[in-house]
C-alpha cells in the first residue's frame, strides 16, 4: 500500500480508481462495508483501489500508524491523509468533484456512507454523488450504515463504548481487539527488580483515545510475527510515583531484551481500574491475582 500525506503529495499516474472517503476514526466494520464495495467494483473493472481518510481533530481512536495498518490488511491499494484545511473546506461540491475525484484522482467509482457530507457548507452528500456523478466520469453508491445489536456502528458509539472500558464491544464493533501501539522502552525497572515481574513499557501517543486506566487482559504482537498472551496496565502507576501514562504489560512465558523493538498491544479484557496501593507488597499480591485473572480470560 503506498500512502500519501496529502492531495498534493498524490503522485497522480493516470489510474482510475474505486474511492471511499471519509474521516474513518477506527476502521470500524462500518467503514469495512465501504472497502468491500470498493474492492469489489476494482476487482471487475481492473482500477485502483483508494481511501480519502480527511483528517479530524485528536483524540482518535486509531493513530495513524494503526490506521495504516488497519488499511493495508483490509486490502486497500492507496491512502491519502488529507489535512482538513481552509482552502480544502471551501471547495464547493461541483469544484471538489472536479479538481479532487476527477482531475486528482481520476475516480470511476465511489462509494461513501448515507451519511456523508462534503464541500463548501457540508453542501454536498451522497445523493449530490449518486445524481451529479456520471457528469464527472464516476458512478457512485450510497451504502446504508452496519447496524449491529439493533444500532447503526460509528466511531461515536465506540468511543462511548470504550470510555466504559466495554472492551468485548468495542472489538465488536471495531472489528478488532482495540489497540496500543509504539516503541518499546526502559521504563523504572521496578517488574523485574522489585517485583519479580518483568514488562514491556511503551509510550502512548498524545493524540490517542484510551479506555478508562486499569488492567487488561491482552495480547501483544512483536516484531517477528509472534502473539503472546499477557496482562497490561494502562495509566500511571501511582504506587509507584510515575506520572506519564504507559502502556506496560507482563508477557506470559516471556524474559527476552525487546527494548527499541515495535510492538502492538491489543486490549482483549477489562479486570480492574488503576489503584495505589499503599505499599508494594500490597501491589505484588494484586499483581499475582491479575495474572491469573487475565490467563482465565485468555485461555492461557
């Protein structure tokens, strides 16, 4: 998959493509339904296929590293990170049309959500496609919202879904188990100094969405491909002073020098918020329950 951080950077070779468009915070089964469609049509007319992710103001329930991946596993041939600017909100819909799906792109087929809006004044939605498109050289499809336990899916209802630590649901309706990504780093190295438990430490990203602070059962993917059962804190770690929120997990049957290595943390389980303890035995004997809480929950 080649990835573009703008329209301008878009290195257009003449290839028509099948399109989606839209903000896409998580990648969710909703915006799935959208590939497919996508997939689909290239698949019979031998195009290109392309993602117009319009960046949104942070949090976000993916970074953009997790969006690429997420991206590129689904199938997609191109992504463009298109920067929501002023020049780019002010395009009417007939200008959009023209200079970014017809001129830029080079657009044969669209498919966006029955919800989405476009151009100058969020003038523009999918029926303005459906009935404005062939003048352009694209046909478009208006693709009804995935509706899972009786409700439309959308980053809305995940990111509500997570701030409760739903984490079962929140895979529902991602699609996925939800994830913590980045480099691993030397943390205080009280897990294997002080309390015989040794982890992984990895920075979370400032413009990332987490769920309530506590203990997960997860897994965690490393850079050779293996996937190895654990328990991950996701907070502070007040008992023992720290201050700048981690993500550090416990990697069952796993003692290796990881550091500087990219991994990704999925959160499978919610156990427990984050406490402080008033001592570090205290923090030890809790330690040992959560380990085999998340190793139930894992089947580990």
């Amino acid at each position: 998959m080649i990835v573009y951080h703008s329209l301008t950077e878009y290195a257009a070779d003449g290839r028509k493509m099948a399109l989606t468009i839209g903000k896409f915070d998580g990648l969710h089964t909703g915006h799935m339904l959208l590939i497919e469609k996508v997939k689909e049509y290239a698949g019979r007319h031998h195009t290109g296929t392309c993602m117009l992710a319009i960046d949104s103001k942070p949090p976000h329930l993916l970074t953009k590293e997790e969006r690429r991946r997420a991206a590129e596993r689904a199938g997609i041939d191109c992504l463009i990170e298109c920067p929501f600017s002023k020049k780019f909100m002010t395009l009417t819909p007939d200008l959009f049309a023209r200079r970014v799906l017809k001129e830029i792109l080079c657009t044969r087929y669209i498919a966006v959500g029955d919800d989405f809006r476009f151009g100058y004044n969020r003038q523009g939605d999918a029926d303005w496609l459906l009935e404005n498109g062939a003048a352009y050289g694209f046909t478009a499809e208006k693709v009804k919202k995935k509706v899972i336990g009786g409700e439309a899916v959308s980053s809305t209802r995940i990111r509500s879904v997570l701030s409760e630590g739903r984490m079962e649901e929140v895979k529902l309706l991602l699609g996925r188990p939800f994830p913590l990504s980045g480099t691993i780093i030397h943390g205080a190295h009280l897990g294997s100094t002080q309390l015989n438990y040794p982890t992984i430490n990895m920075a979370i990203d400032q413009d990332k969405l987490t769920p309530p602070y506590g203990v997960y059962a997860s897994y965690t993917r490393l850079r050779d491909g293996r996937l190895i059962p654990g328990v991950t804190n996701v907070g502070v770690k007040p008992t023992v002073g720290g201050r700048v929120p981690l993500a550090e997990t416990n990697l069952f049957g796993i003692d290796e020098d990881l550091y500087g290595q990219e991994a990704e943390t999925y959160l499978e389980h919610f156990i427990r918020p984050e406490i402080k303890f008033s001592s570090v035995d205290e923090l030890k004997s809790q330690i040992s329950l959560d380990t085999r809480k998340a190793a139930n929950l894992l089947d580990a």
